[in-house]
C-alpha cells in the first residue's frame, strides 16, 4: 500500500520526513533504520539533527556500498552515511555493508545482522534516475538478496555528480530488496522534476523488474515527493 504525500518544496519535505522518522524513534526508541545516502536525503537528516531527538538506541543500517574502496576513501558511502546521520545523530550502532574482505560472506553477514535485529523497522530510501532503490539496479525481482551488482551506465552516471573528478566504481554491495520490502515502513523521498517520469512509472505501471521501485506498491510505503518531482507547479499541493 503506497500513501504520495505532495510537499511544496525539498525544505518543507525534509522538515515532513523528520517528523515522520521523529515520530517513529519517539514510539520506538531501538529503531531499526535502513539509511540512504545520495543527495535527497541530506536536508532531512540535517533537519533531524537539529531537533532534540534520543537516536542513542537506534540502530542505523547502511543500504549500499561501492565495491573495493578503502575506508578512507572519499568516494565511500560509509564515510558519507557517517558523517551526514550516524554522527549527527549521536547513533550508537551500526551494520555495515563491505566490511569483511570477501564480499558475499559480507552479505550473509549483513543479512544475519539485520535478521537478528528482527529485521528493518524503517527504511528512509532515494530514488534513483533509473528507478533503483540502494544499487538494486533494473532489472531487479523482489525477492533480489543482498548481493554484489555491477552499476547501471544511469547509476554511473548519476553518482558522478557526488565525486567530482573521482571515477565513480562500477561495482557495489547493495542490501536485497528483500531486506528493503521486509520493512515495517518505508519513506521514499523523492525531490526535483529530473524524478518526475521515473516516479510516475513506479507508482503508476503494474510491479515490474524494469523499475525496482515499483515494487514498493507492495509494500507499507509512504512517498513524499515535492512538487517539482509529481509534476505539480500550481494549485493544492494535495491535488
Ligand atoms: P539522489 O540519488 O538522492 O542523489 O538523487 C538517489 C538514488 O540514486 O538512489
């Protein structure tokens, strides 16, 4: 079941989508949280930092990572999804993906942890130009586990607007869309009229591998998107 929420703008998103995930810690203070980085979510996790909220018991669980990067590499998600939620937030534990040198042990690691968590309570997702949530790229089931992929030219191509001159890796770890659509909730932000077409076709097409995203009409989803993204320039903002 998909909820749209139509926001006027990407502030006035973000200040909803930490109210939302606010609300949720408030209710549950171990919450479980599947964390995107990417562009979108930053304004929302700026927003949350900024408010008086316990994150001490909530765990943060990154959603993907580039293949073969070090630590300290300027390019890695980790580094990105430390600095913008972990920190900020005074989060206390993690699970990361890439951690373990060989890759797929890392994976069964990563899922063993999130199922010992009793899986994801909350997933806060972006979503990408190609209609891919974390790295689960097209084509993509629903039942995709979390996996070592290889990135979409789309994907290559959108990533290397966050690294400057750096090449953008081509391969990554990407956590399953089971993990994703095993989620209690999830909030996809979704902000900018270049995500207009893709959203409609995940909201709108029957379920599809063609667009990952699409698989989360099936799922507990709540999609704020601004204006700009619903192709929505005047009028209500919940038409
Ligand atoms: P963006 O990325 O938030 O930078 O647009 C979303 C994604 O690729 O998943």
């Amino acid at each position: 079941m998909v909820g749209v929420e139509v926001l006027e703008d990407a502030d006035t998103l973000a200040e909803r989508a930490a109210d939302l995930i606010g609300d949720a810690l408030r209710e549950k203070p171990s919450l479980s949280v599947l964390v995107a980085t990417g562009h979108t979510p930053m304004a929302t996790y700026a927003e949350l930092a900024r408010r008086d909220l316990d994150a001490s018991a909530l765990t943060a669980v990154q959603l993907d990572e580039y293949l073969g990067l070090g630590e300290d590499d300027p390019r890695s998600l980790w580094g990105w999804m430390r600095r913008s939620f972990v920190e900020p937030l005074g989060v206390k534990q993690v699970v990361r993906l890439g951690e373990v040198p060989d890759p797929d042990e890392g994976c069964r690691r990563f899922e063993a942890q999130v199922a010992a968590l009793g899986g994801i309570d909350l997933a806060v997702l972006g979503l990408g130009p190609n209609g891919h949530l974390g790295f689960n790229e097209p084509p993509c089931g629903p039942g995709a586990r979390t996996r070592v992929v290889t990135l979409t030219p789309a994907s290559l191509a959108s990533n290397a607007a966050y690294w400057g001159d750096l090449p953008v890796p081509t391969r990554a770890l990407t956590a399953g869309m089971d993990v994703i659509l095993g989620a209690g909730r999830v909030i996809l932000l979704v902000s900018g009229v270049h995500k207009r077409d893709i959203l409609a076709r995940a909201l709108r097409e029957p379920p599809t591998p063609e667009v990952p995203a699409s698989w989360l009409q099936d799922a507990n989803t709540t999609v704020l998107a601004d204006r700009a993204a619903c192709g929505v320039t005047r009028g209500p903002a919940f038409p």
